[in-house]
C-alpha cells in the first residue's frame, strides 16, 4: 500500500479547531473506498466520526467534501486532513518540519518499501536495520536516515528514540523467521519472540510518550499466520498471534492519548 494514494481524509465533528492533529484522533471510524458519490451514498450522520479514503489521482483535493456532505458546514472544525496524509509532500507537526517516523526493519523487504513510500508522502524516516551492512546497503536520499537497531536491547532502543522529542509514525517491521522446524528448538523459540513480540513492545513501549505528545500513530506488523497455526514455524506463528493481540490491546490503552494502534497482516511477499 502507498501511503500517498489513496489518501484518508478523517471527518470529525464536533471537537477540534484548526489543524490540530487533536482534530483527527478519531475512535470508531467506518472506511470507504472509491469515489465521493459512493461516500454520499452511505448516509452516514455528521454526528458520528467517520473517514473517506479517496483516491487524489481523481480527486485534486478534498475541498468539496463539504459538498457531498452539507451537513458538515454547521460543525467546526467539521473536517481537515490528518497529518498521516501529508499534500503536496508534507503536512508537518510543527511549521517546516516535515513529520518523522521510524522503521524498524526498514532497511530491507517490507519494511524498506514501507520507508520509501513515507519519504515520497513528506515524512522524514529513520528507518533502522541490525547490522551495519544493512544500513549502509541503503542509497541515501532526502529525508531518509538509517541506524543500526537490535530490538531485543533495551539499551539499543533508547539509543535510537532519545534524538526524538516527538514521532508522528512508529512502523514495526523488525522481525525474524527460522524455517523447516529450526522454531521447536526452545532457544531458538525464545529468539523469535523476543524479536518480533517483545521487540514490538519495547518500541512501543520506548516511543509511548514520544507518539502522544504528537498525537501518533504505530502500525505493527502481524501476519497472515496471526490466524492459522504454521507447522514448521510455531515460534513466527505464536509471535504474530501475539503482535494481534498486543496491537489491540495498546489500541485501547492509548486511544484516550490520540495514539492509533493498528497492524498489517501480509500473506507471501516477494521481497
């Protein structure tokens, strides 16, 4: 998925002014997708907090929502983009600054598509990799920054945070995977969850106050094999079982500080 296109405009009557990034911390949102015909269609009441994800290839900007949705205009701030869809390359937390985000993961497969795709939507990435080599494989670019991170040291954690008064987007790719039973090994099972569950947890954990002084957003990574046993890999299985989980029960904890929790699930990748 492109962070760019399509694009979400998040409506929230009622609370908010201005370009508060307060404005857009939505709760119980519904989606749709396609045009603003379609959005029209499904007479949702202003009163409810909703999002339109549209499409900006057909649609220049978002400027005649209140159009399709008259009800709006008696509602302030009645409805503003959030700063996860950055115009034009970049809506910014604070005036000239584009707004930053951290990869873990991010130097290779989905995690580095992921980066990229940010960089091209206006944010500034630190996308983060285990081993020099893996950082310094990444062809420098404007706004895109690499480290070196271990996800199982808690002192390597902090290490990449302190430069961060505040984080507009947490991306937690960072993960491992032993294929043909190598996971049945009990050290080896311990590996893979410090990597890939707990590792998330110490990111999220490490990054809270940093995400809701901005009002932030984290997208965990889970799994197809979030939802169905894999024989030869249950430490990978158990561990995005667990990164389901965990993503729903921060969802909840942090809601009330502006913070969205939510994970990706992908099935095979090329990468």
């Amino acid at each position: 998925m492109k962070w760019n296109s399509p694009n979400t405009v998040r409506l929230k009557p009622n609370q908010g002014t201005g370009n508060s990034p307060h404005a857009c911390a939505d709760r119980s949102i519904l989606g749709y997708s396609g045009s603003l015909a379609a959005a029209k269609e499904a007479q949702i009441g202003a009163a409810r907090p909703f999002v339109i994800v549209f499409d900006r290839r057909n649609y220049g900007s978002s400027a005649g929502l209140p159009d399709v949705f008259p009800s709006l205009s008696s509602h302030s701030p009645g409805w503003r983009q959030c700063p996860l869809d950055p115009p034009g390359g970049g809506e910014t937390l604070s005036a000239g600054v584009p707004p930053r985000a951290i990869v873990t993961g991010g130097t290779s497969g989905i995690g580095f598509a992921i980066a990229t795709a940010m960089v091209d939507a206006g944010f500034a990435v630190t996308a983060t990799g285990l081993t020099d080599e893996q950082v310094a494989a990444v062809t420098p670019r404007p706004r895109l920054s690499t480290v070196k991170l271990d996800v199982t040291s808690p002192a390597s954690v902090a290490a990449v945070l302190a430069p961060f008064d505040e984080l507009a987007a947490l991306i937690n790719c960072a993960g491992v995977i032993f294929r043909n039973g190598a996971e049945y090994d009990i050290e080896t099972f311990q590996k893979v969850i410090d990597v890939n569950l707990t590792g998330t947890m110490r990111m999220c954990v490490g990054a809270h106050t940093r995400l809701a002084a901005s009002q932030g957003v984290i997208v965990n990574t889970a799994s197809m094999l979030s939802f169905f046993g894999g024989p030869s890999i249950p430490a990978y299985t158990a561990s995005k079982g667990g990164v389901a989980q965990l993503t729903k029960a921060l969802a909840v904890a942090w809601a009330p500080e502006g913070i969205r929790v939510n994970a990706i699930a992908p099935g095979w990748i090329a990468t």
